[in-house]
C-alpha cells in the first residue's frame, strides 16, 4: 500500500487459510495484524471487521489472499486493489464481490521519489539535467525488510545510474544525471526513472518507475514528489480462475482535536441525563433518537457508549434511552425487539463492559468444543451418517443412533453453560447488574400488570442470551474467545448451542412455535434451564444501586477490547511470511494499553491511556 506514516498504530488485514487458505496482509506500518485461517475451504468465511489508519494522501488498498502452508512459504493466491479515489466516490462505502487479480511481483511496488528535472529552452547543445533527490517508503526486497536501492534512468538511448544506497527504504542519493538531447522534435521524447532493488547474486528487484515526456515539461525546473508506478501489465486476465473477494471498505475521514473542545457537546450530550427535571423533547439525546437510520445507529450508538463511559454516566444514559423506548411501546411482546438506539447502546455497552466476565463464563466449555470436534447433528436432512464410523468402530451408525449420541454431547454441553452462566452472578460487573436492575424497574414501571411478570425477566434475558451469550457462543473468534474460526463440523456444534441459548434465552415462550421440529429432543434440557435461569435473573438485579461517581473522579478501568495482536518489525512492507509475526496478548482499557506474551502468568507491560496518541477501535 502506498504512501503508510512512519507513524502511529495501524491494524492491518490479513485473511490466511491452506487448502486454499486466504490470508490478506493489508496495512504496512509499525504494526499489522492477520486474520484468522480458515481451514480446507475454497468458500472461506472471515466475518472481521478491521479499522486501518491511514494518511489522508494515501493512493491504493490493496488486499491479498494467501494460501497458508504449515511448512515453507505460503503461497499468494490474488489480490483485490482499491484506489483512494474508487474508495472516496463511495460515501456509504463498497459493498460488493470483487475478483482476485494476480499478483506480479513488478507491479508490487510502492513509495514515492523526489526529483528536479530541467530542459534548457534553447541552447547547442541542450542538456537535460536530472537530480535524483531521494525516495521514500519504498517496498521491502530483502529477507531484512529493506532494499539496497540504486537509481536507472533512460532519455533518447541513453542510460545512467545512480549510486546503491545499502539497506534502507528511504534513499537519499543527491546525484544529477546529465543527458544530450538531440536536434530537433522532442515531441516522441521519453525521460524513464526506474528505482530497483540491487542484489549481489541473482537478478535486481524492480521497485517502481515514473516517466516523463519531454515535451510537456516546463522551461524551467521542475520539482516535486513523484508516485512510483508499476510496469503496464501484460498478463492475463485470470481473475474468473481465481475466484472473488466479498468485501465492505469504508473511508471516514476525520480530524480529531485536543479534548477541550468537545466538551461543549459532551455538556450537550449529557445534559438530559445530568438535569433530569428538563423536558426531554428537542435534547440533543433525542434528536439523535430521531435521525438516525438503522445504517447508522450502531455506530452512533457504539460512540455515545464511550463518551458516556468517559464521564462515568454510562448508567445512566441506557436508563435514558430504555425509559423513553418503555414510554413508546404499547405490546411488550415487542419490546427491545428492534435495532433501537436503546437496543444497540445496551448491547455495545455489554460488549465494553462485560467482555473479561463474557470470556470468564464460556471460555472453557467452548475451547473443551473445540478440542474435542465431536460430530453432533439433530436435523435429519443434514446428517451424515459415514461420520458414524469416528463415533463407533462397527461402521456407519444409524440416524437415530446419530441423533442420541448427538442428544447426549448438547446436553452435555449446555449442560455446562448453564451452571457457568447461573454461578457466575458475582463475576457480572456492577455496572451491568446495576443497568439491568434498573430496566427492570422501568419494564415493572410500564407493564405493573400480573399478565405481564414474564417481561421483567424477558426484559433481561433478550439483552444477556440473545444479545451477548448467544452470538458468542455462535463465533466465538468475534467475541475472541478463540483465535480461529470453527472448523465446519464445531461450527455447527455451536449453531446448535446458539439455538439452545436463544429458546432459554426466550424463557421457552416460543418453544414448539418454530420450524426446526428436530430441535424438540432438546426440551427435556431447556424447560428446567428457563426455570434456573429465573432465579439466576431475580440474583443478578439485588444488588445495591451504584453511588454516582462525581465529574472529575477517577473511574473504573473497563476493557473496550481484548484479545490476540499479531506485530511485525517496523519497515516490513512485503507480503509477510507467518514466522514475521509476533504473537501478543492485548487488553486496551479506558485507563492503559497492555500486552504480554501470553494470555496469564506474565506481568503485562502497560501505555497509560494519556500517551496513547489515537486510539480508533472497531466494535
């Protein structure tokens, strides 16, 4: 990618996967990361979203797809190229398939080359004089992850070069080549810069060129910073061979100011919620409630729950948002159904809050699911009975031993989710018992009727089951309760599971109503988890109101993302093979940034969050 800073922390993408396994190293800067592999698949599914850092002048996004092999380099299987202006014409962002192109390393180049080039207007005989200045960010060709660049330039038959700069990607050479013109019409003319990566053994690396017709030049010098450009290609056109990428880019472009000013609109955003006696039409609050569409509410509501975190109003801003929701719903059979703001801004503020307890409650059932990779299948169309033969050493098992055995692993598996999400009513945080204990309230408030006591649980239970349990039990990678994606056979385990949770999730009130009558062996398992789960959620709201913490006070340190962060040494712009990379354990909170080499035992070293120039985190 051309044009990255020598600064700042960038994440970049990379999508690995054998057999064929996409890998796709994206961002070069000090720090780039890789996604998951997706194993034995030719239809791979990644699901990440990655934010990337950018200089606002940068030229291309460009996306690789690996192969990843467990032995020797991994092989490139294409590449999706996305120019600055392709990206920028599109407001709302891409969202399309776009087909791999293949990679040549000639047309792999990047960086810029600085130079001043003057044509004599008249004189016998006229010499073009060109000063070869510098370069910068110039691609990796060596295993260091630098390049020993030299300078080659050709005019009228003519070619000269420069000096080699040893080991660097930022050359500076200060040499100017001199070039006779001949007489007459310079009109077909060419001046061709080529920057190239000298080698002692072997052929030289091409590293970008910049060419000129001399014609069009000025009489007087000419200076400036020039992109360096790849050969035009000459190769075929494979992209139907080699597949598509499905890919969302979208470019934000912001400027981010000192602190002090937006603390007008922190006041303004917060005012409702500091002076409650105001009537609550025409606040900044609920104009947002208005505006926004359901294309933007995630991402309105993923920064106010920071903001509000911030100020350590957090609280009360869901109680804001829920009580207002509670006062426009008239059947609480549809409450919180919806993608509201109050829907959103309770599910982003769970995932801040709540992601160590979340890991600490499901973490071990899901890596036992993982490592052991059991067949489990209830549905009959879907069943494949060859796999009997991993089950039981007397051949293919029948569809209705299948289905037992399958029975008896779910139910031991929800079975132990169950007693971890029940006995974990200490380990919730106090912010999230405390914002259910007051939705509750507000769902008693507006439905006092005895026909209505189920909402006071299902108030609860539609946030924690289906809003955070559920999808991370369903990808565990997005909520990084595991580094790689499920292989097919555990995925559908947990699609299982997700199922499961949901039904309780819904205190069973739907139990029968679906389309899925095979899951009904399960109700044997589900109807008395409901009733456990009641009692879990009548625990988890006593808990004593938590005492406002004045404006100004420190607040609790909470974890806005955790997880693994794969770095790579500073400089390293080439497709990186896996042993580049250094596996990291990051937990980057409102207070600090902190990484270790593993997950537990080691003390980790720590940024406080006031050294942390930028900090930009996906949800």
């Amino acid at each position: 990618m051309g044009g990255i800073p020598e600064w700042g922390l960038t994440l970049g993408t990379s999508i690995p996967c054998p057999g064929p396994a996409p890998a796709i190293p994206t961002a070069w800067s000090r720090w780039t990361t890789r996604t998951a592999t997706v194993w034995k698949s030719l239809n791979p599914f990644w699901g990440e979203e990655i934010t990337l850092l950018l200089p606002r002048g940068f030229n291309n996004l460009t996306i690789y797809v690996l192969d990843e092999d467990t032995i020797g380099q991994d092989d490139v299987i294409g590449k999706v190229s996305l120019s600055h202006q392709q990206i920028a014409a599109e407001p709302r962002g891409i969202d399309s398939w776009l087909s791999l192109a293949p990679v040549n390393p000639d047309q792999e180049v990047q960086g810029e080359i600085h130079l001043e080039l003057q044509v004599p207007e008249r004189g016998q005989p006229r010499v073009l004089h060109c000063h070869l200045i510098e370069a910068r960010d110039l691609a990796p060709r060596d295993p260091s992850g630098t390049s020993d660049p030299f300078g080659r330039v050709s005019c009228c038959g003519h070619t000269l070069e420069t000096a080699v700069m040893k080991k660097t990607r930022f050359p500076h050479w200060d040499e100017v080549l001199e070039f006779e013109l001949p007489e007459g019409d310079l009109r077909e003319a060419v001046l061709n810069v080529e920057v190239w990566d000298w080698d002692i053994v072997g052929k030289n690396d091409f590293l970008g060129r910049v060419e000129f017709f001399l014609d069009t030049l000025c009489p007087g010098p000419t200076r400036g910073w020039f992109q360096l450009l790849p050969f035009p290609s000459t190769t075929e056109d494979h992209r139907r061979q080699l597949g598509a990428l499905r890919l969302t880019v979208k470019l934000l472009e912001d400027t981010v100011l000192p602190p002090h000013h937006y603390q007008p609109l922190i006041q303004l955003l917060t005012e409702p919620i500091l002076c409650p006696a105001q009537s609550p039409e025409g606040t900044a609050l609920a104009v947002l409630e208005e505006v926004t569409s359901g294309e933007s509410r995630q991402d309105v509501a993923t920064k106010l729950v920071k903001i509000f975190l911030g100020q350590g109003l957090a609280v009360p801003l869901l109680d804001y948002l829920t009580t207002h929701e509670l006062a426009r719903t008239t059947d609480p059979n549809t409450l919180f159904r919806s993608n509201s703001l109050a829907s959103k801004s309770m599910e982003q503020f769970m995932k801040v809050v709540g992601l160590p307890y979340l890991h600490e409650v499901l973490k071990p059932v899901v890596n036992r699911i993982f490592e052991e990779k059991k067949y489990v299948e209830l549905d009959p169309s879907k069943m494949e009975l060859s796999w009997g033969r991993r089950i039981s050493f007397k051949g293919s098992l029948s569809e209705a031993q299948v289905q037992e055995s399958s029975l008896e692993l779910l139910k031991g598996y929800l079975g132990d989710i169950i007693d971890a999400i029940v006995g974990s009513v200490d380990k919730c945080p106090l912010p999230m018992r405390v914002a259910f204990k007051q939705l509750r309230r507000r769902v008693e408030e507006r439905f006092p009727l005895a026909q209505h006591e189920e909402v006071r649980y299902f108030s609860i239970s539609g946030f924690l089951f289906l809003r955070f349990f559920a999808p991370a039990v369903l990808t565990p990678k997005l909520f990084g309760l595991r580094e790689q994606h499920a292989e097919p056979c555990t995925s559908r385990t947990l699609l299982l599971l997700a199922k499961a949770l949901q039904t309780i999730g819904n205190l069973g009130l739907q139990q029968g109503q679906g389309k899925e009558p095979w899951m009904a062996p399960l109700n044997a398992v589900l109807l008395p988890s409901v009733t456990r789960v009641r009692a879990f959620l009548d625990a988890l709201v006593t808990v004593v109101d938590e005492v406002p913490v004045p404006r100004g006070h420190s607040q609790p340190s909470a974890t806005i993302k955790e997880g693994p962060l794969h770095t790579c040494p500073e400089g390293r712009v080439a497709l990186l093979p896996r042993f580049a990379f250094k596996k990291r354990h990051f937990r980057l909170s409102t207070q600090a940034l902190a990484y270790a080499k593993v997950h537990q035992g080691q003390v980790p070293c720590s940024i406080p969050g006031e050294q942390v120039g930028d900090m930009d985190v996906g949800a």
